[in-house]
C-alpha cells in the first residue's frame, strides 16, 4: 500500500516521532494509523527505558506564577545536553509542567507524573516524557518542583535558564520583591534561610566543632579562643541567611537593613538550581579514544 506525505504529517503530529520512523512505522502497518501509533508508543518505551540509565545534568528552570499572583511553582526538568534544553519541545514540555502544578498541586513528583499534561489530554506528563524521548533521543527526567502559596506578595525570578528564585515579601513593593529574589539567585554562598532562629541547631554545632578545632590549634588562651569561635559562628550565619548577606547591590548594608529601612520582611523564599546534587559523568576524550582503539 502506498503511504502518502499527509499520513506521514498526521502520525509524525501525534507521536513526536521521526518523519523515517513513522513511515516505517505506517509500512508496516498497512497504512493503519491506529495500529502505527501502538507500534511507535511500543518503541518509544523501548527508547526510553534504555536512556533512563543515562546522567541527565542539563535542561531547564521554570519559574510560573498564577494569574491571581498568590502562588507560584519552580519546576526542575532535566535533558542531557544544553542542545536539546534549547528545542521549543522540550521548553514547551517544561513550561506546561509548571503550569499543571500550579492548577493541581500535586504531592510528589510520581503524582505530578501521572497527571495530564494539558487540560483535556488523554496522555500524562509520563507519557509525554517517554514520547519526547523517542522523539529526541535523550533521557528526559522530571526531577523535582517547589509549588508556594503566598502569605503576602509573591514575587518571580528567573536567571536564565538555570536559577529559579520565588520569595514571599510583605510590605515593600514589587520592585523590592524582584531586587531580592535577584539577589537570592546571585549571592555566594546561597542563602539557606531567612534569619539566624531558623539554622537548624546540628549545623551550627558541627560548624562550631570545627571552628575550636582551628582555634585550638593556634595555642591562645581559652578565653581568646572562646571568642573566636563565637566570632566565626557569628560570620558564619551572616553567610548563610538572608538578613545576615551583604545586599548585593549595595555591599555596605545587609538585607536585614534594607527591609527594616523598606518596613517589610520576608516570610519565606524558595531557590532551585539546575543540576544542584547531580553527578556528572566526566571523561577523558584522549583516553576514550584510546579505549575505543584498543577494544
């Protein structure tokens, strides 16, 4: 039976797939469209389960707000390569995650899975990730998602596509919402929390153990080492909270100091991080190369 360019169009429209793929894929189905869909959903699994192995590190940030302002969600969907983060497919996928845990909340990532990807559609995020997957020839994974309901002003930011940053202001105004979530994305060290009562106890006892051992070995008196350990745990969480962080658009004064100037206060922030706690897979292209010669 001959198979003509529209089919081809039609199944290429409904499956992702490769033009040659669905061709093959209509051959060999006679020409049936229902029977050749099955047959590429069959391989599309098939693909994706030999990639799920597969260091996923790259892909993208997503940060969406609700039309109303009061929630918003950090969406964390990862690819192999920077190329395929780029594909309008792939930042189409991701984009319409976001969305679906703004309408649905889910309670983890598994539930966030099994919904649809858009409002009416039989197929669910996990069948849209294992048919992108056939469609692009990477492992796709959705890793993980922040959605937050806003007890005062949510405000947004993204830094590029790598840096998801939300924070809940109360007083100030949008400008000073966006400077600090700025500020959140750029600071090293990343803030960790919002003011010191909030550092669990267990870090800053660890850290406190390891400040004495330092100080102990500089041979001081112990009341000279008392205050150097107190001294370092004092910089320590001024490093790692909010308040404590010089403001990074003007050094000379800490957040703390800009929202009591401003007569607001953060009740809550979330940050995520592309490939935060991802082990990448480094290689020697030399001695692959070699590998490959002797094997």
């Amino acid at each position: 039976m001959a198979i003509t360019a529209a089919q081809v169009k039609e199944l290429r429209e409904r499956t992702g797939s490769g033009m040659m793929e669905c061709k093959k894929a209509l051959v060999d189905a006679d020409g049936n469209m229902d029977v050749a869909i099955d047959a590429l959903r069959k391989t599309g699994l098939a693909k994706a389960d030999k990639k799920a192995g597969r260091i996923a590190a790259e892909g993208l940030i997503v940060v969406e707000l609700s039309n109303d302002g009061n929630t918003a969600a950090i969406v964390e969907v990862n690819c192999e390569t920077d190329f395929v983060a780029k594909k309008s497919e792939f930042q189409e996928y991701a984009a319409a995650i976001a969305k679906r845990v703004l309408a649905d909340n889910p309670a983890d990532t598994d539930s966030l899975l099994a919904l649809p990807l858009r409002d009416g559609d039989a197929a669910t995020i996990e069948d849209n990730r294992k048919a992108l997957i056939a469609a692009i020839g990477e492992n796709i994974s959705v890793r993980r998602f922040i959605r937050m309901e806003g007890k005062g002003n949510l405000s947004c930011y993204r830094h590029g596509v790598r840096i998801g940053v939300v924070v809940d202001l109360e007083g100030g105004d949008a400008a000073l919402g966006k400077d600090l979530a700025m500020h959140i994305a750029a600071h090293d060290p990343r803030p960790l929390c919002v003011s010191e009562d909030q550092v669990p106890a267990e870090m800053i006892a660890k850290e406190r153990d390891f400040f004495t051992g330092q100080a102990r070995e500089s041979g001081k008196p112990d009341n000279i080492i008392e205050k150097m350990i107190e001294g370092r745990i004092r910089k320590f969480l001024g490093e790692i909270t909010l308040l404590g962080q010089s403001f990074v658009k003007d050094p000379d004064q800490t957040v703390g100091k800009l929202l009591e100037t401003a007569g607001a206060s953060v009740l809550d922030f979330q940050r995520l991080e592309l490939g935060e706690g991802i082990e990448k897979k480094t290689e020697n292209f030399a001695d692959e190369v070699m590998a490959q010669a002797k094997g």
